[in-house]
C-alpha cells in the first residue's frame, strides 16, 4: 500500500527541515545541543502540522538515540512506565545513549500520567522530547516543565507552504511521472491552515481525483471543488478545532449566545478538552469585555475551577451558563488595547530610566542620591490622590488607557478627568 504524500515527503535530515533557522540554525540552540552531543528534555510547542514529531525523529537519527513514541491520546501511566523501564535497561546495561522518549499532544496526560515521567527525566534513564499545540506553560505540570526547554516552532508561512508543494510535485516519485501544473494556491493554503501535512493531502486529493493522463491545472476553482466534496477524506483527523473555537469566541465577541451555544456544542461534541474551551473564556472575558463589566472575569475564573473539579457531562452547563453570560456581557477591548500600546511605546523607547522619585530607597546611600526624594503618599492625600508624574520625562502625559464606550468606563472616564484636568485628553 502507497504511503500517502505528507509521508513520501517527511523530511529525511534537518537540512530539509524548513522554516525553523532560530533553532536549527547556525549557533541556535537544538543545532548546538547536537553539535556538541548533548541533548536536554524539552517541549516543542507550535501550531499543527509544522513538523512537531519530524522533527524529534530526526533529532533522535541525527544524535543516534533509540527513539519511543507514545501518543496521549491513546496511553496510560502503564504504557508510560512499560516504555520507561525498556529505556531504563537499556541506559544501565548497554551503555549505550539515553533514549528519547517522544510523547505526541502531551498537553492531553493527566497530572498523574506527566508525574509518571518526572523520575524517569531527573534520573536521565530518558530524554523526552513533548510535542504541544497549547501552551506548556497551562497544560505541563511546572516540576516537569521545570527539566524541560520550551521550543517555539514558528507557523509556516504562504511561501513556505507554496514551496513544499512545488518541491512535491517536482521529487514525489508518484507525482513528478504526472503532467500537473499549478496555476493558484490560494484555496489549498486557505483550506490547510498552515498546516503542511493538510496542503499536502489536498494537493494529493486534488491530484487523484484527476481521471485518465490529461495534464493536471491546479486553480482555485478546482481545489474547492475537490475538498468541499471530499472534506471526510481531506480533513481526516478532524482537526476543525481552532476555526471551530475561533467561531465560538467571535461569537461571544459578537454578543450572540445562539452563536455561542451552537459552537459550543460542536466542541463538545467534538470531544474538545473542557479546560481548553474554559481557558478561552477566561481569556474573551478579559480581552473581550475588559473593564465593561469586570464581573465577566471573576464568572470565567470560577468557571475554569468548576470545570477542572467536576469535569463531563455536568461542566457542559457550567461552560453554557459562562458562554451565555459572557455573549450577554457589555462588550470592550479598552485594556486590550492599553496593553498593546504600551509594550509597543516601550519597544520604541527602550528602557527609559525609573524617574528619582518612583525609585525604591532601602539603604542611606540610594536615600543620599535622591532616591525616592519628592514622592508624595497617595494615601496622605484627599481622596488617596496627589498630582504626580508617573511615567518616565520623556514619554510623560502619553495616554495608553483610552476607557471604552459602555456605562461601566465611562464612570472611570469621569474619574479620570477630574483627577488629571487636561493631562491625559480624557
């Protein structure tokens, strides 16, 4: 049986390995690990479909480890304590290198499943290498997170993903005997995502869905036409889950609940991590609703330990209750936006010096040099407020928080204006 195209073409060394030059470049980190024959646990957390896994094996070929795998979908503590001990005999009585134990999607082990690793990595019997689309930082327990470096794969790009399907279409052994030209790309990187392996499969589905030895013009047009009739087969895995969450929070955002409930059933239904949807609303609340209604965040924090205690099918109605308050919340981005400002004022800027008189004074000499000198206690003050400046002199009266339009903000508008006049422009 023919492989199918993502497999014929998994990259075979790291010099075809694409679009990871921070890590695998000259002088960056895996590269001098394994220039230099030494190799740490770590945690590779980047989108689907960018060569999570390829790139472990590859690891593992070009270190010379034995390789194991284990998928967390589908093992337990005892497949984990099975495959620890293989490596374990092999690290003490071969002498031979520590092997790599290679855990797919690891954001989905239980603590008791990830703590099952911890001895196995502190001892060295294994290097393991997780592969995450969540952040690790969430969804790994912080005593392993702790033994392990966290590498961020960079999402392909539209130049990339055009090029993986030149290169198939040029050196697949199936497809170069084949008459294929390639006219537009779009719908094929629009329907994998950024996934390689999705517009792989696509330009695949498209290729064999072609009758007899006429050539092969990819359009559009065409691509559309293939996957919408074929999306079982294109998409087998499934994988909807981020437009299917991203069609959950626009809803919300948009202020919808019917939106919201069916969206969140499909998730659901789907099989979706509860914490993963509940960890999306405490995010809209604030990035969404802000300071509008600052309850929203409170109801998404209590619905996050909620959902973590009691698990399914009851948290399907915490999440609903959540989901419909959230969507029924008055709407701002005001913080959001403050935020982004900010950090941007400062990559402009750099790092300005803390004016003398925010500084921190706990010994004579910083007080002799003027630290602290002219602060004024807010709370000395009628109303806990004095006239002082914040900011450093030269950024001083930029205003970052502009208060949203909504009954809650508006208040602080008010505030605001009366306590600065005319500094801020509020």
């Amino acid at each position: 049986m023919t492989a199918p195209l993502a497999e014929r073409m998994r990259p075979t060394n790291l010099d075809e390995y694409i679009n990871q030059k921070h890590l695998l470049g000259e002088n960056a980190p895996i590269k001098s690990m394994l220039d230099a024959g030494m190799l740490s646990s770590m945690i590779l957390w980047g989108p689907p479909g960018i060569g999570k896994t390829t790139l472990a094996q590859l690891i593992a070929e070009h270190s010379g480890r034995q390789f194991f795998t284990l998928s967390a979908i589908s093992s337990g503590v005892k497949d984990v304590r099975e495959v620890i001990d293989k490596a374990k005999n092999q690290t003490l009585f071969s002498g031979k290198q520590t092997p790599i134990l290679f855990i797919d999607e690891i954001h989905r082990f239980n603590k008791s499943q990830q703590d099952s690793l911890l001895g196995a990595v502190e001892k060295g019997f294994i290097t393991l290498i997780g592969a995450t689309t969540e952040n690790p930082s969430f969804e790994v327990v912080p005593a392993l997170l702790s033994r392990c470096q966290v590498y961020i794969l960079n999402a392909l790009s539209k130049k990339d993903l055009e090029n993986l399907i030149s290169n198939a279409i040029k050196n697949d052994k199936i497809l170069k005997k084949k008459r294929i030209e390639v006219k537009e790309t779009d719908a094929l990187i629009r329907y994998s995502g950024g996934d390689a392996r999705k517009v792989l499969n696509g330009l695949e589905l498209v290729v064999n869905s072609s009758l007899g030895d006429n050539p092969i013009v990819i359009t559009n047009e065409v691509v559309t036409q293939h996957i919408q009739q074929n999306i079982s087969k294109y998409d087998k895995s499934g994988e909807q889950h981020y437009d299917i969450i991203s069609a959950f929070i626009k809803s919300i955002r948009g202020s919808d609940p019917n939106g919201a409930l069916y969206w969140l059933a499909r998730l659901l239904e789907g099989g979706e991590d509860l914490k993963f949807i509940a960890r999306r609303l405490l995010i809209s609340a604030s990035e969404d609703i802000g300071n509008a209604n600052p309850t929203a965040l409170i109801l998404a924090n209590n619905t996050f330990q909620a959902v973590t205690t009691i698990g399914y099918p009851e948290a399907r109605i915490i999440l609903s209750q959540c989901a419909v308050y959230l969507a029924n919340s008055p709407k701002s981005n005001s913080t959001y936006e403050a935020i982004n400002a900010a950090q941007q004022l400062v990559r402009q800027t750099g790092d300005l010096p803390v004016p003398l008189h925010l500084r921190n004074a706990p010994t004579k000499l910083m007080k002799d040099l003027d630290y602290g000198k002219d602060y004024k206690y807010a709370h000395a003050h009628q109303d806990n407020f004095v006239d002082l400046e914040f900011l450093p002199k030269e950024v001083a009266g930029i205003k970052l928080y502009e208060p949203g339009d909504n009954k809650r903000e508006a208040i602080d508008r008010q505030s605001l204006r009366n306590k600065w006049k005319e500094k801020y422009g509020y």
